[in-house]
C-alpha cells in the first residue's frame, strides 16, 4: 500500500516507465533461462542421436560379419562337396538337372499352390 502511495506522489510517466524496465528485466532473466534449457536439450539430444548412430553402426557391422562368415562357410562347404563328389564346375549344366531344380524353386516360391 505504501508503495502506491509513494507512485501516486511521483510522476505517472515515471512510474510506467519503472514498471516497463522491471518487466524488461524480468523478461530478460526468463529469456536466459530458457535459453539455457534449450541448449541443454539440444545438446542432450545430439548425445543421444550419437549413442544412437554408434548402436546402428555396430549392428550393422555385426550383421555384415555374419553374412560374410556364412557366405564363406557355404563358399567352402561347396568347394567340399565339389572335392568328395569330384563334380567339376565348368559352366556346363546338364538340362533336365536344369528343370528339375527350376521346378523345385518354383515349388518353394509358391509353397506348392
């Protein structure tokens, strides 16, 4: 109450004025705060887009190691069997060989319908 005493006393203009530079001031401290809470996200969520990235990266490695490692165990596992049946890959392919495994691979696709 004394405090509107004591601005009814003093000049109207001023005591606006007053009013605008505290509510500047104050504007200005939410301002800083709130922009250093937008800094502390943004930097949260690169830290998190990195951890992330990393994750990505390593599975991606892990499912490349292990299509390379199965790629080269059925690489080698054919080479066996080239070796015990002594079956020679020349290119040649024998035609009913080359029917009888187009018609398994049509069975497989459709599931036999």
């Amino acid at each position: 109450m004394a405090q509107r005493q004591i601005e009814q006393v003093q000049d109207p203009v001023a005591v606006a004025i007053k009013r605008v530079l505290e509510a500047e001031r104050t504007a200005e401290v939410k301002l800083a705060n709130c922009r250093r809470q937008a800094e502390a996200l943004v930097a949260a969520a690169r830290e998190q887009a990195a951890a992330i990235t990393q994750r990505v990266d390593a599975r991606i490695s892990k499912l490349h190691t292990a299509y390379f490692n199965k790629v080269s165990s059925e690489v080698a596992r054919l080479s066996d069997v080239k070796i015990s049946t002594g079956a020679a890959i020349d290119g040649a392919i024998d035609d009913a060989k080359l029917v009888e495994a187009a018609q398994r691979l049509a069975a497989k696709l459709t599931r036999g319908t």
